[in-house]
C-alpha cells in the first residue's frame, strides 16, 4: 500500500458538520494568508464555498471562528478570532490524540488490506 491507512473525523452538531479537516485546512490557510479569497485559492475552492463553511463554523460556534474586515480592494481581510484559534488548536490536538490511539488498531486492520483501491 502507498499511503499509511489513516482516521479522518468530523464533529457534527445535529446534521451540521461543525469541524472537519476541510474545515481545519481553511482556518489554517486564513491565519497564513489573512484573507479569505486568498486561503480559498490556496485550497483550490471557490470563493463562495470558502464562505459558506466559514459561515456555517461561525454559526456551529458560541462566538464567530473568523472576522473580517471590509476596506475594499487591498485594505480589508479576515483572520482567527480567539475563539477560531482555540477551536482550530482543540481540534488539531484531537486529530493527534485520535491517531495515537488508534495507531495499533490501524496497523491490525491495515494488515487485513488486500490492495491500494485506487491502483
């Protein structure tokens, strides 16, 4: 097999997908880039789709995960908020914590794999 088996998890709040790697990714790619357009680009997603998951997160969340700030063209931007911070840093440690755990069970269940399925 190429690539080591691996977990991926999504918290869900009712039907909602509050947090996943998706969404992990572009709250990484907002705090590098500072923008959202940019973060977007850098993950190969439409503007508009990039919003919708930072709208749906700020809306999963006690307090919004990102702020913008309007200014027109090259003086506005968006970032983290505390909160988006620590929900991004929470789910990374759990993300670690989640494959430390597993890593036996992966490893056994690996073993039980016949091939790679996109060979």
């Amino acid at each position: 097999m190429a690539d080591p088996l691996r977990i991926r998890f999504r918290l869900l709040l009712g039907r909602t997908v509050a947090m996943g790697p998706g969404k992990a990714d572009l709250l990484t790619a907002l705090a590098e880039t500072g923008s959202i357009s940019a973060a977007a680009r850098r993950m190969g997603m439409s503007y508009k789709r990039a919003w919708y998951l930072i709208d749906t997160m700020n809306r999963c969340f006690k307090e919004p995960v990102v702020e913008t700030v309007k200014g027109g063209r090259g003086h506005g931007g968006a970032g983290l908020t505390t909160m988006g911070q620590a929900v991004l840093d929470r789910y990374r440690a759990m993300e670690a914590s989640a494959a430390v755990a597993m890593a036996g069970d992966l490893d056994r269940l690996a073993d039980l794999l016949a091939r790679d399925p996109d060979a």
